[in-house]
C-alpha cells in the first residue's frame, strides 16, 4: 500500500488516477468474477452483429476501478464512505482507461473527516463515459 | 395477455408504478475465498489483504477482505432461464449506473442476504429510441450477525 494520507493535507482540487491497460484476458477473468456472461464483452462476432464497434469493456468494471482507485488512495485507516458512476460510454476491449478523482469538498461530519470527489473513468479518446461521485473518510493528524 | 409489443413504454411505467415501494426477498450471495480472490484479480489489485488469509488477518481482518464492490456470488439455479443482456420483456437491457454505500466491510466467509425495493420508474428518449428506467434499491444483511453491510441504488435501462 501507497503512504497513507491524511485529510489535513488534501485540498479541494486534488486529482488522483490510475491508469488500466484493457486487454481480452482481463474481461475473460472479469466476467468469470462477476458471472456477467453477456457475449458482447467476449465474442468479436456477435458484439459486431449488434452493432458494436467492438468488443466492450463491462460497465461495471470501470465502476468497480473507481472502487480500486479509492482503495487504494484511503490507506488503511481510510474508508471508502459512498461512490457510484452511471454507465454511458462505450470502451473496446483493448483501450487505456484513465480512472480519476477529483476532490471537490472537505468537511467534518459526526466526528468524520470526509472528502467527496467526482470520479470517473474514460479511455484514450478523453470522452469521461463514466461519470459520479464519491465521498470518503481520512484519518486526521 | 397483452404481449410487450402491444403495450407502450409509457403503458409499463404506469404498470410498474404500481411495484415502487414494495420490498421483495432477493439472493443469497456467498462471499468465499475464491470469490475475493478472484474479484481482486480480475481487477488487478495488489493489495494482499484480498488473497493471503495471514496478511489479512496480520491487519486484524478474520478473513480475507472483500475488495470494494464485492458484495458475494449468488448461488447459481440451473433451472434459472434469463439470457445476459435480455430482460424478460424487452428486447434489450442496459446497466445504467449505481450507487454504493458501504456501511460496514464485508469478509470471506460471509454469507448476505438482500432485499431489493423498487424506488423509481420513468420513460425518456433516447438516441436508442425510447427507454424505461428504473431505479431500485437493494439492501445487503450479514446472516452471521444481522448487520446491514451495504446498500446499493441499480439503474437499469430497457428498450
């Protein structure tokens, strides 16, 4: 785990991302993980009989990348409070995601020390596909 | 019976209306050692804490930790008929969002219990023609101590 942060040093403003090579193997392990057997994530041929460009990467993917880019950021003694994104855009199989958050508050609240974001996720065309928000709690000094 | 086609996406809101409000038994969703593993895998986390039972235990978890999100596997029913991607009604069917608020962490071992409401129903256009949305609200309980561990807010989208 990365150095733990401490709500006394985050300002408004903070940015955090990680960025994802997507590949066929990732979805494959993805979709055995999450038991989302929907054939446009997997099969070139009948995701293009529907229209798809491409294969696409699960929605719920990138939600859940946002979940691991909090994880991560919080630390142990951090908490992942709320966060959630619509699924709008679409992500062939062999994008970059960039997964981001953005702080936009910081306050204190029945003696937690909380920080909301927007986050999402885009791919290399820059278009966020998978905008939300998420609030989470960090340890004082 | 009037089939799907007969009926107007606005005819299926008002029907499904009726459904808001109205809490339905779910899923039981076992959250094993496999199933975190393989959820933090899938995800590429690094963090050991979702695959070697003694780190996590060494950072004062019983149990593997459930990475964010992973709220268990539900017990799979072969006699179950659903075709991913196809609702019941409707030709198609769209994940369009959620909502997670994680009230307590979640460990291997544990086995949820969920209830889902319905919390809204709506029509709008859409560039893939007019579709119904739907909203729902489905709460997560622990068997093991009754302790609601999450809520999660679902949009499904369907045209």
């Amino acid at each position: 785990m990365a150095e733990q942060v401490y709500w006394d040093d985050i300002q408004v403003g903070h940015r955090i991302s990680i960025l994802e090579q997507m590949d066929s193997q990732r979805l494959v392990v993805w979709a055995a993980a999450s038991g989302d057997f929907y054939q446009i994530h997997y099969d070139d041929g009948f995701a293009r009989r529907n229209n798809l460009p491409d294969v696409l990467v699960h929605g719920v993917y990138k939600g859940m990348m946002v979940g691991k880019l909090l994880h991560g950021w919080v630390g142990d003694q951090g908490r992942i409070v709320t966060w959630g994104n619509s699924y709008r855009g679409m992500n062939g199989v062999n994008d970059e995601l960039t997964v981001w958050g953005q702080v936009t508050r910081k306050y204190e609240q029945d003696g937690q020390h909380l920080v909301d974001l927007d986050v999402g996720v885009h791919g290399r065309d820059q278009k966020e596909g998978s905008p939300g928000t998420a609030t989470v709690a960090l340890p004082a000094r | 019976m009037t089939s799907a086609a007969e009926k107007t996406m606005e005819e299926w809101a008002d029907e499904l209306q009726s459904t808001v409000g109205e809490s339905t038994p779910g899923q039981t969703l076992e959250v094993t050692t496999t199933g975190v593993r393989m959820f933090a895998r899938a995800l590429g986390y690094k963090d050991r804490v979702f695959y070697d039972v003694e780190a996590a235990k060494a950072k004062g978890y019983p149990n593997l930790l459930s990475p964010p999100g992973y709220l268990g596997t539900a017990i799979f029913d072969p006699d179950a008929t659903e075709v991913p991607g196809r609702g019941p009604t409707f030709p198609r069917r769209l994940n369009g969002g959620m909502e997670l608020d994680t009230i307590a962490p979640v460990f291997a071992g544990d086995i949820l219990t969920t209830v889902r409401t319905p919390i809204s129903v709506g029509v709008r256009q859409s560039k893939l023609g007019m579709m119904l949305i739907r909203v729902s609200e489905t709460t997560f309980t622990r068997q093991s101590d009754g302790k609601v561990v999450a809520k999660r807010r679902d949009t499904a989208l369907s045209y």
